[in-house]
C-alpha cells in the first residue's frame, strides 16, 4: 500500500519483502538460520514457508536450481519435489489437523505466480470454514500464527 498511514503498522516482514533483491527460491536456498524459513534441504529440492501464507503451514517445494519452466526440470527434481510434497503432507498432517490440502503450481503471471522464474509448488493446508470476510472487506488475511513458530513447528516435525 502507498498510504502512508499504513507504513508504521507494517509488519517487519512485509516490509523487508519490497526491500529483496534477486529470487526469492535461490536466496532462501543458500540463506542459513531460521529467517530463511526454510524447512528441509534435499539434494535438488527444498521446502520452505510461504511468507505471505493463506493459511499457517502454507509450504513451497522447489528446486534449488533456478528454472523457470516446469518442463525444464530433470527427472530427479521432479521425483524430489513430489517426495518431498508428500513428505509435507504427513508433516502439516499431523502438526495442524486440517481438513484437507490444495497442492498446486502457478505457472505464469495470469495464473497467479508471484515468481515467474523460479517453478514452485503450493502446500496448503485447509480447514472447513476457513475463509472469512477479512480478505473481502479489507484486503487482509488473518493467521493465528506467527511465522517463526510456525517454522519451528514443521522443522520439529520434519524429520520424525
């Protein structure tokens, strides 16, 4: 938002997100410490949290090369991103209970991706009734949790 009432309420995150430079996947794939909200490294994929979540434990599964073309991607990527979207399925299951997922790619602009360049896959856990009249009425999402325990959470339970 430009209003600038709005700039002192913004939360630290989403303010250092207008600041990034570069990719997104490929700075968190070779950043360290919990900041990076990576969850698991794998040898061609990883998992991280989504930092503008639609619901807690919302993941990202990419690879850690950066292709931006989901034809692109080797045959051992692709068996480690679906491995490993899998693998996030037991975990969310059981750290959070929901009632169901949406799993899914965005592929292009038109289709929703925020990251064109970078092919990434979406982990969503889903609750029945989950959606409310805040994203409506004033553009805002609402998580019960903080990102950090969120990520420590899904860490915790990543290699149960």
């Amino acid at each position: 938002m430009t209003d600038p009432l709005w700039a002192p309420w913004r939360l630290e995150y989403v303010s250092s997100a207008d600041d990034q430079k570069g990719c997104i996947f490929c700075l968190a794939a070779s950043a360290t410490g919990e900041e990076s909200l990576v969850v698991h490294r794998g040898e061609s994929a990883f998992v991280l949290l989504n930092r503008f979540p639609y619901s807690s434990g919302h993941l990202m599964v990419a690879p850690l090369r950066h292709v931006g073309d989901l034809a692109q991607l080797s045959s051992e990527e692709a068996s480690e991103i679906h491995t490993l979207t899998v693998h996030a399925l037991e975990v969310l299951g059981s750290a959070y209970r929901p009632d169901g997922f949406n799993i899914g790619w965005n592929l292009g602009r038109t289709a929703g991706a925020g990251v064109v360049d970078h092919v990434h896959e979406h982990v969503v856990p889903r609750w029945q009734g989950d959606t409310n009249f805040m994203p409506v009425l004033a553009d805002v999402r609402v998580i019960p949790e903080h990102l950090q325990a969120t990520h420590a959470r899904i860490t915790a339970g990543w290699n149960v």
